[in-house]
C-alpha cells in the first residue's frame, strides 16, 4: 500500500527557528518576571463551566489580555483579574517581531504569556476570541523545547508535529489562522532561561478590527 503522503502545514504558517539571539530572550524573560512582579502576576485560569484548572499559568502584556474563568469563560480584558490593573505595555521587541512578520497594518493588542510547566500541555484549539482573523497569530518560544502539532481546519484531521526551541518564532497566518494547534508536550530540563524552569510562550494577537 503506498505511504500517506505526509501532512504539511497549512499556507501562512511560517516557523522561524532562532528568531531571538539568547541575550533577547533573556531581555524578553526579565520583561514578563518584571510584569509578574508588579501589576501582572502569573494567574490559573480555569475552564469556562466545569472550573477545570489549565496546566499553563498565564498574564499578558498590551492593551488587552486574554483570560478564561469558570463563571465568564474566556474572553479578553484590559485589567488582571486578581489585581485590577492594567496589563503592562508590550515589550519593544514584541513590538517590533509583529512588525517585521505578520504584514498587518495595525499593531498587536494583546500578548498572552503562558507558562509550561514540565506535565503542561495546550490541547487542539483554534484560537477564535478575535474579530481580527485576517490578522495573523504570531508566537515566541523561550525555555524548555516543545512539541508543537499543527493540523487544518477540522480538529479531526491530519496533523504535522514538530519541537519547537527558545528563540523560534511561529506565525499562524492566511489558512493557518484557522487550523487546530496545540502542544502535546514539554522536554523539561534542557533549558536555563526559565527561572524555575519550564517553557513561556508569548503569543500576540491582534483583537479588534483597526479603524
Ligand atoms: C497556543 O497556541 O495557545 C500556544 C502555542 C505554543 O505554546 O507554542
Ligand atoms: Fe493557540
């Protein structure tokens, strides 16, 4: 019987691997423990209804970030739900990334920080909280390596998988804005960068549609 032939990712996923030399990474990592520190702590978000626990923790930068609780499920807000406060401003290098790949006219209004720990996953999701879909999801991997899935529109379709290192930049654009993603797993231990260890994804995202 002849082979499948292998699933390739859909138009408009781009993956940069070593996209951030490690002194941007480090700068990047004291950004979001600096955001931690004062008004954005890292926060457990749970499932909408069942109040089920992700196993990432989470904050944001931008004017926007996303959050999902039991009782209001998910949703994006200008404010950290414990603290009250604004999410502080995107890094300049966050800034300047979305410039140079998502070919968007607007800048990004939302980067939401997840935080893998060494048992954390992100099951297939399509991320579909925006009314910006013609705007690409561009993210940065920084820490311990991930395997990474990709498939297409239909979460019970064919997938690629591939690990994703710190410094790689992904881009979910054209056909690939809609495609289910995920992470299956961490491979703990093989990075420094992470104080405490584990992975921090940085994923932006534009929100609204510009004016
Ligand atoms: C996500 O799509 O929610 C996260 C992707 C990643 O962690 O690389
Ligand atoms: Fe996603």
């Amino acid at each position: 019987m002849p082979a499948r032939p292998a699933f390739s990712p859909p138009d408009g996923f781009r993956l940069l691997p070593g996209y951030f030399s490690r002194a941007q990474q480090e700068k990047l990592i004291d950004a979001v423990f600096a955001a931690a520190e004062t008004g954005a702590p890292f926060f457990q978000p749970r499932m909408p209804r069942t109040g089920q626990p992700l196993s990432v923790t989470m904050t944001n930068f931008g004017p926007l970030g996303w959050v999902t609780d039991r009782t209001k499920g998910y949703r994006y807000e200008p404010a950290h739900p414990e603290t009250g406060q604004n999410w502080p401003a995107m890094p300049d290098a966050l800034m300047t990334l979305w410039s140079e790949v998502s070919n968007y006219p607007a800048p990004p209004e939302a980067c939401l920080v997840n935080w893998y720990r060494a048992d954390s996953r992100m099951g297939l999701h399509v991320d579909f909280d925006e009314e910006a879909t013609d705007a690409a999801v561009v993210s940065v991997s920084l820490g311990d390596k991930a395997r990474f899935r990709i498939g297409g529109p239909e979460r019970k379709g064919p997938t690629a998988s591939m690990v994703l290192s710190s410094g790689d930049v992904v881009v979910l654009g054209g056909a690939a804005r809609r495609s289910y993603h995920g992470v299956d797993r961490i491979y703990p231990g093989a990075s420094t960068l992470v104080p405490g260890g584990g992975r921090i994804n940085l994923t932006m995202r534009r929100v609204t549609i510009p004016a």
